[in-house]
C-alpha cells in the first residue's frame, strides 16, 4: 500500500520529502491540495484548520506533517 502525500507545487519541503521517498523506495501517491478542495479540507482536518503540507496519510490512516524521512521509514517499518 502507498502513502498519500498532500502537497502544493510550491512547497519547498513537499518537493524535498517526495526526492527523499522516490530516493528510498516508497511509494506515495500525491494529491496537489490546491487543485483538489476535499484533500484541503482534509488536510485542514489534520491540522488544526490549517493547510500546512506536506502531510502524509499513511495506510494505517494515521497522518503526518512535515515528517522527516526518517520518521516516514519508521512509521511504515511499524506497520
């Protein structure tokens, strides 16, 4: 299963994490927040109502902003 990565085209950290997670192996499926206003609404759900990216849903439904590659591998390598 993949993880889904909410993201915007401008966000410097979403371009960052998706290099470190193509670069690792792990699969994810991107969804633009900007272009699809359910997936902001979620993201905003996530976070306290705010649109902060990347957050990271992972297949367990858990979710994550701004992890770090690190805490991505973790969190996959629990389930």
């Amino acid at each position: 299963m993949a993880v889904t990565m909410y993201t915007t085209t401008w966000c410097g950290f979403c371009s960052r994490l998706k290099a470190q997670m193509t670069r690792e192996g792990i699969e994810f499926v991107e969804v633009d927040i900007e272009r699809d206003p359910a997936a902001a609404k979620l993201v905003e759900g996530v976070n306290g109502g705010n649109q902060t990216v990347p957050t990271l849903v992972f297949p367990d439904g858990s979710a994550a902003t701004n992890p770090s590659i690190r805490e991505v591998q973790a969190r996959l390598a629990a389930m």
